[in-house]
C-alpha cells in the first residue's frame, strides 16, 4: 500500500458499546485508511462524498455510530488540506 495522506486519527475508536456499533466504527475507520491506498482511494472518496441515508452509506454509519457525517468530512477535508467542496475532487 502506498501512503499518500498521513495517518488519520480523528474518529474514534468505537468500541464502546454494541457489537453493532463497534463494526459501523471499523468501517469509516478502514476507509478513512483507503484514502491512503491509491488503488482504493477513489471507492473511499466516492463513499464519503455520497448524500445517500441507505444502509452501509456513509451518512448512515456515521448516524450509527454517533458521529455528524459533516464533522467528518470536514476533518478528512482539513487532514487532506482542501476545501470541502473539493474533496470530490481528489
């Protein structure tokens, strides 16, 4: 795997909790960790981008979990160093 962005630490380990919650946790925090691989970097940004409340969406995990999918995004975009609005476009 080739990093390209540094390590991201701001979500949380979510381990607290439901078996449930712990997963949902695991999931975000293996896509934030695809941004760093460039040949998964693109399904992870098309995911986090996404507007869709569907089951497995990025918002829906996040809402699963207890995290604001719009604190997330902006903290992948601040990690990154573009504007939100960007993102989509890495």
């Amino acid at each position: 795997m080739i990093q390209i962005i540094p390590p991201i630490s701001f979500v949380p380990e979510v381990d607290q909790g439901t078996p449930e919650i712990t997963l949902w946790g695991a999931v975000i925090r293996q896509a934030i960790k695809d941004l760093g691989d460039i040949r998964e970097r693109k399904a992870a940004i098309y995911w986090f981008i996404s507007d869709r409340d569907d089951v497995c969406s990025f918002n829906w995990c996040c809402s699963y979990v207890g995290l604001n999918p719009e604190a997330v995004r902006k903290a992948l975009s601040e990690k990154l160093g573009i504007r939100p609005a960007r993102l989509a476009l890495v």
